[in-house]
C-alpha cells in the first residue's frame, strides 16, 4: 500500500505547538505521511515569538525541488511566508510543479499577538500565492487584512467578505471564526456555489497555539487521502475540535499551550 504524501511549507516553531511541528503531527495523526519546506525559524514558545529567521529564498527553492522531484505530493499546505521573496520562490514552485491541490493558511499574526508577516509581504501574498489555491484559510483579523478593511461582524459580511476574496482567484475560501463570539465557532466554506456555515461547540480554554496551522494541514490530509473539499474541511474541523477539548490534559508550557493532536492515542 502506498500512503498519501501531504506537504507543508511553513516557519518553524522551536516549542513544537505551531508551525511545521504542527503540520507534520497532524498529518501523522490522520494517517499521512508529512514532508516539509522551512520558510522561517522562530525562536518562541506557549508565550510569545522573541525572534525569527527567515529561510533565504535560494534554499527555499532547493527545497522545494527536491521534494517534488522525489515524492508523490497529494496536496500541499502553506503556511508563515515572511517575505517578499520567499513567496516568490513558491510561486514559482507551484508553476514548475504544479500540485493539484494547495492550502493556503494567511498566517499573519500569532496566538500571542507576534506579527509574524511583513506589511509588504501581504500585497506578494495577496496578488502571487492566492491565485494559484484551492483553499484559502484566513481566520476573521487576517480576511480583513487581505481586503483592507474592517473585521466581519455578522455572517452577511463574512459571506461577502468571502466573496471578495473569491475574486482574488482562489477556488475557495474558509473563513475561520474561531475569533468570533457566541456559544458556537463557526467558520464558513465560501465557493462560487454557495457558503456553508460549519458550526462546533465554542470550547473555553487557552490552549489554542496552532489551532490554525493544523486546521489547515488537516485539511491537506484529507485532500491527500482523496476526499472532496467539503468532506476533507468538514473532517478537519473535527479532528481540531477534538484537538482542542483534549488540550489541557498536556499541560505543556505557561501561556497558550498546543492543542492535543494525538488525541486519538490518549487513553487515559
């Protein structure tokens, strides 16, 4: 049996809670096998990002070379791009290779509040790495960033907001609310058929570090595995939701602790 090949390309979060560390344990936890492109090394942990380091673009693309020589890649997630330049070496990775299927996670800010992509960077983002996704994963803050606007406030702005980011080029849009409010995270699946409102008990806890980037990568495994959009964000949201009520059994760090992404393998 061959298994399905998922890659990330992301930052690297030295506390394992983000990031690639994320990735990789999600798709081993959805029974992936999980590649990676570093863009970036942070050094940071549950509290805070006290610094970065970007991957020069060069080694980027060397990379990501020689993973798509190589490996069979079902899909592929992207996640931190901290500059201009790294994003245009995987736009010009994503030509010469052409994955069927990519994620694209707008990470802009941490859970701690770091910003984590630079002001220019998100015109490059925006105009380059958008077009070319079949899924688009900004949570409420970062679609307003991407539209230069205000943060959605109701589900009418969040569909139409969607819409905009429709016509940047990308085939969809899952506007993610795990920032909003209510007894219910919402997030919305927003395609030129429709939106989907996909809802989940809203969970009090603080362990929430890379909710994001695993969300995404869940997604990538489950379109690595086969599965249609709607069936793989459906199936990814929730395997987080699970991540994140099991999250404070681990106990890992002072601040905003990791989600539990083997969750599944805990049976105490």
């Amino acid at each position: 049996m061959t298994i399905p090949i998922a890659l990330t390309m992301a930052g690297s979060d030295s506390s394992g809670g983000a990031g690639i560390q994320a990735d990789i344990k999600t798709f081993a936890a959805l029974g992936v096998y999980g590649a990676s492109i570093i863009t970036a090394l942070t050094a940071q942990n549950t509290q805070g990002v006290s610094g970065i380091h970007p991957v020069p673009a060069s080694f980027v693309t060397a990379q990501i070379d020689a993973v798509f020589a190589d490996l069979d890649v079902g899909a592929v997630k992207i996640g931190m791009v901290a500059d201009v330049a790294v994003i245009d070496a995987i736009f010009a990775g994503l030509l010469r290779w052409s994955p069927a299927n990519v994620v694209l996670d707008p990470v802009m800010v941490a859970t701690s509040g770091a910003r984590l992509l630079e002001p220019d960077a998100v015109e490059a983002l925006r105009s380059k790495l958008v077009p070319r996704v079949q899924l688009l994963t900004p949570n409420l803050p970062e679609a307003a960033v991407l539209l230069d606007e205000g943060v959605a406030e109701s589900e009418s702005d969040i569909a139409r907001q969607g819409r905009r980011l429709l016509a940047f080029g990308c085939a969809a849009v899952l506007i993610k609310g795990g920032h909003g409010q209510g007894a219910e995270s919402i997030d919305y699946l927003v395609t030129r058929d429709g939106v989907l409102a996909l809802a989940a008990p809203r969970v009090t806890t603080k362990n929430t570090h890379g909710t994001g980037c695993s969300l995404s990568s869940a997604i990538a495994a489950g379109l690595a595995k086969g599965d249609d959009m709607e069936t793989a964000v459906r199936g990814a949201k929730a395997y987080i939701t699970a991540a994140i009520v099991a999250s404070d059994r681990l106990g890992v760090g002072h601040g905003h602790g990791p989600i539990h992404h083997f969750h599944k393998l805990d049976h105490d």
